[in-house]
C-alpha cells in the first residue's frame, strides 16, 4: 500500500507540474506573439521613415552628410 501511496503522490506532483508548465508556455507565447508584433510595427515605421528621408535628401539638391561651399 505504501508504495502504491508514494506513486500517486509522485503522479499527482508530476501533473501539477505539467499544470505550471503549461500556463508558464502559455504566458510565453502571448509575450513572443506581443513582442512580434511591435517588431514589426517597428521595422514598418523604419522603413518608411528611411524612405522619406531618401525622399528629402533626393529633393534637397545636394547630400545631408556633404559641407556647404564656404567651408
């Protein structure tokens, strides 16, 4: 009887382990799923900022990184 008691509890811990482990997973994948989509948020606002300013130094004439004539 005793070693029957002693796996029950050792199956009952296990199960209540599993039971942890899947809302920790759980709570995981909401954070990644989170996080992707701000980085993707991200790298869309990055790529049309870097489009408006390919856009700006095209329109200004000359290059932003370039010194003015009277240096």
């Amino acid at each position: 009887m005793a070693g029957e008691k002693d796996l029950n509890e050792r199956v009952e811990a296990l199960e209540v382990r599993l039971a942890y482990q899947d809302e920790t997973i759980e709570a995981l994948n909401q954070t990644v799923t989170t996080q992707w989509k701000q980085i993707d948020a991200l790298t869309r606002q990055l790529a049309a900022l870097s489009e408006r300013l390919d856009q700006a130094e095209s329109g200004a004439g000359a290059p932003a990184n370039e010194r003015p004539p009277h240096y």
